[in-house]
C-alpha cells in the first residue's frame, strides 16, 4: 500500500497544523452542523474566530443573531431575495454604531465565501450544492472540514485532483471514527473498515413490514436529531450507502474491504480492523460536537468539545449484521461507488428526488429506494471516469432528477390504482 497515493484524510499528513487562533468560515450556520461548531467556537475563543457565515437564507433571523454573536466580517445567503429581511435583522442585532457585516447573495455567494481569506472552511451545506465550495475551498488552499459527504461523492476525482494529503478533515461521526483510529496504525497495517449504522427506526423489520411506513414513522430516528432528508436518508440507509463511498474516496480503502455493521446504540461511531487481529473502536455518546471539534482543531484535541461516558452506570453495546434485503441502499451504493464517473451524482440526486416525493406523501416509503435503483439502472455504466468535469455532474443530476421524478410519479399513481 506504501505506493499508491496518499489518501484524502489521513490522521499522519496534517495539511497545515497552524497552532495558536484558527480563523474559521462555517457554510451552512443556521444547520445542525453550523449551529453546534458555532456553540464549539463560542465556547473556545481562545481557539477559533469565526470570520464568515453562510446560509440558505430561510432562517435570518438566526443568522443575525449568530453573526453579532460571532462578529463576523461577512455574511452569505443562496437567495437575493432575503436580502432585505437579512438587512432589517442584521440591524436590529447590532447597535447604531457597529459597521454591519459585509452582505453576499446568490448561489455563488458561498463558494465565494470558502475561497476567503481563513485556516478551515467547515463546509455543512447539505446535498450536492455543497461541490463549488469545497472545489473552492481545496483551490484556495484552505483546510477543509468537510461534513458535506455529497460533495466528495458526486465530484469525487474533482476532489481528489485537487485536495493535498491532509487537507481534508471528515466531519460525519463516522469518518472522524475511522480518522482517529488510522492514527493508530500505518496504512499497511489496515484490513478492513467498519462502519457502524444504528438501523435507524426500522432495525429489524421485513421489507413487507416496511410497505406501509409513514413519513411520521421514517422521522423518529432513536438516536440522532438531524434534518428530514437526512433523517429518511438514515431510514432508508441511504446515508450509509454514501457514508462508504465516502470511506473509499477519503481512505483509499478498496469497497471489499469496508464493511456495515448494525450498532443500535450509536456509541462507537466506526472500527478499523488491522492486520494482526486487532480491531480499534472510536466511542462517546452520540453528539456531532466531538466530530466537529475534530474537523477543527485536529491535531489537537478541544476539551470538553462533547460529553463523555459515565462508566459507573452499566450499559450494554449490540452490533448485528446489515440485512441487505430489507435495506439494499448500502450494496447499490457500492455498485455505484465502484462504476465511478457519473453514476454516484445519479444515485445521489435521484435519491434527493425521492426522498422529497416521500416527504411530500406523494411516494411509497420501499419505492424510494426501488426508483433510484431503477435511474441508476437506465443511466448505466458512465464514461467520463477520471475525466469528469462539473458540467459532467450537473448535466447527470439535472437528468437523473427528472427522471426520478417521472418514475416516482409513476409508482405514485400505480399505488393508488
């Protein structure tokens, strides 16, 4: 393994391990991920100055108060149209006096954002919008916390021709697992990766028991708070289907040797299992503020970034194997993963797709992944390759969601006949 290329993240090669204050941006700041590393960095000021935020631009009232909070230089939104609003919010957090934050709109203005002058661009923009900015990011020369896992799955060797050895830290609970515990050991020393999914609230039902699953059901996830994609994504396993193509393109592991296993619990987040026998497991609580502390501050450890276990209260940690007949997302994905090009921007989107149409009451919860599987299969074996190119991306995205779209409107009206 000493001679292939070193891999996108990797615990050993720190891109740039800057000591002292790290000048942060943070894309996708009123999210889930946004609003807790911006918890993290208010609580270690000593540490991290945020210096730009973006959103969507649907919650701006959040998006002042965190901007005063923080004292930020810039501030980005997606829509133009809630420039006003954000003007309006913006003074009423800030006094008379204070200079408001510079403003920028549109859908560039976040990628404009993540090529700014910083150390790391924590990039927690949810779905494949979030490719520019890390494109950006990686041009720029920036640390890259990554927590938008679509990016590196539908641009995948866009990314990879552009990103240094260490210059991306992953921020999902899993890949900063799979980071921590590589730093135990050298890259030929890896057998195997193992990643842990919770089951998500249909752990253990049949595929028939899943036919008739509502979008109230899919949303109960027993463990994570999280959006509604990304929770029916987690319902789905779609979200782990992605996560290991993720671990392939940020790892260089090969897809045979990363495997699912079923940990209901969520308390270890990943495994890697070595070569002589050992298997190293990474485990806290469930809380997406120590994988965000990691894409942060790595090399150094931020204390009390997130809880730990109280070990004198007893607990008990299960795993059983992925029944890949009930949840077939994670053995699609690998197809995907291994034809390359294309195909994962096609599994990515049409997914999205449907995943909306569920939401919306309009698709069957097991023809979500019956649709995608059926785009994937008409769009076929692609051949860009090595060679994609971001209007590659955008051209089978763009068919890929009409496509499945048509289809869930199809299977819609098939199930109500």
């Amino acid at each position: 393994m000493s001679d292939r290329p070193a891999p996108l993240a990797d615990p050993h090669l720190l891109f740039d391990p800057a000591a002292g204050r790290r000048d942060i941006v943070i894309l996708g700041s009123t999210g889930s991920i946004g609003t807790q590393a911006i918890d993290l960095a208010l609580r270690n000021p000593d540490r991290f100055r945020v210096t730009a935020l973006s959103a969507a631009g649907g919650r701006v009232g959040l998006l002042a108060e965190q901007a005063r909070q923080l004292r930020v230089e810039k501030v980005a939104v997606a829509r133009e149209d809630v420039v006003p609003a954000l003007k309006e919010a913006l003074s009423a957090q800030y006094g008379a006096a204070e200079p408001l934050p510079e403003i920028l709109a549109g859908p560039d203005a976040a990628t404009e954002l993540a090529a700014s002058e910083c150390h790391t661009v924590l990039n927690g923009i949810t779905g494949s919008i979030g490719l520019a900015p890390t494109l950006a990011a990686l041009r720029a020369g920036r640390t890259l916390a990554l927590a938008n896992k679509e990016s590196l799955i539908v641009g995948g060797p866009l990314v990879k021709a552009l990103a240094k050895p260490g210059q991306i830290i992953p921020v999902d609970s899993e890949h900063a697992a799979l980071f921590q515990a590589l730093a135990a050991g050298t890259r030929a020393d890896v057998r195997k990766l193992v990643v842990t999914a919770s089951g998500g609230p249909f752990r253990g039902r049949t595929r028939a028991e899943l036919a008739g699953v509502t979008v109230k059901d899919a949303l109960a996830h027993p463990t994570w708070a999280m959006g509604p994609v990304i929770t029916i994504n987690s319902a789905t396993l779609v979200n782990k289907g992605l996560e290991v193509i993720e671990a392939h393109l940020l790892y260089d592991i090969p897809f045979d040797r990363i495997e699912v296993v079923v940990h209901p619990q969520s308390y270890v987040h990943s495994m890697v299992e070595f070569t002589d026998g050992s298997t190293l497991a990474q485990a806290t609580p469930p809380d997406m503020r120590g994988p965000i502390a990691i894409g942060l501050g790595w090399p150094q450890r931020i204390p009390d970034a997130a809880p730990a276990f109280d070990w004198t209260k007893a607990s008990s940690w299960e795993f059983f194997p992925l029944d890949t007949e009930a949840f077939p997302s994670v053995g699609l994905a690998r197809h995907v993963g291994t034809l390359g090009g294309t195909a994962p921007a096609v599994f990515n989107a049409a997914n999205e797709e449907c995943v909306e149409a569920f939401l919306a009451g309009r698709l069957p919860f097991t023809a979500i992944m019956d649709t995608v599987s059926a785009v994937v299969d008409e769009h076929g074996t692609p051949e860009s390759g090595t060679s994609l190119t971001v209007q590659d991306v955008l051209e089978a995205e763009a068919w890929a969601r009409a496509r499945a779209r048509e289809m869930a409107a199809r299977a819609a009206a098939e199930a109500r006949a």
